[in-house]
C-alpha cells in the first residue's frame, strides 16, 4: 500500500466515523470506535488507547 493509499483509506474512515457519530447514540459510537482502534492495531501494531491516553483532549 502507498502512502497516498493510506492516507486516502484513513480519511474514508474519518468521514465515515464523523457520520456514525451523528447517526448513533454515545454508547453505540463510543463501543465502535473502540472496535476501530482494536482491528487497526491488530493490523498495525499501534494500541491506540495508549497512544492517546486517558486525557479527554480530542486527540482519537
């Protein structure tokens, strides 16, 4: 995959999350997004919720 390729894959999935959000009750967007950041890292190795931390500061 290009970087192009994963920079396109990765904004795909920012907007289709951004829709989610607006579609979906806090538990049902929370729990995906969860589901999101599990199969990513199972795919890149990046555990997501260490990267950002517990801090409420918008970064995932």
């Amino acid at each position: 995959m290009t970087d192009e390729e994963v920079v396109a894959a990765a904004e795909a999935l920012g907007e289709e999350l951004a829709a989610a959000k607006e579609s979906s009750s806090e538990f049902a967007f929370t729990t995906m997004v969860m589901q999101c950041n599990e199969a990513i890292g199972d795919e890149t190795g990046v555990d997501y919720g260490s990267v950002c931390g517990d801090a409420d500061d918008g970064c995932c």
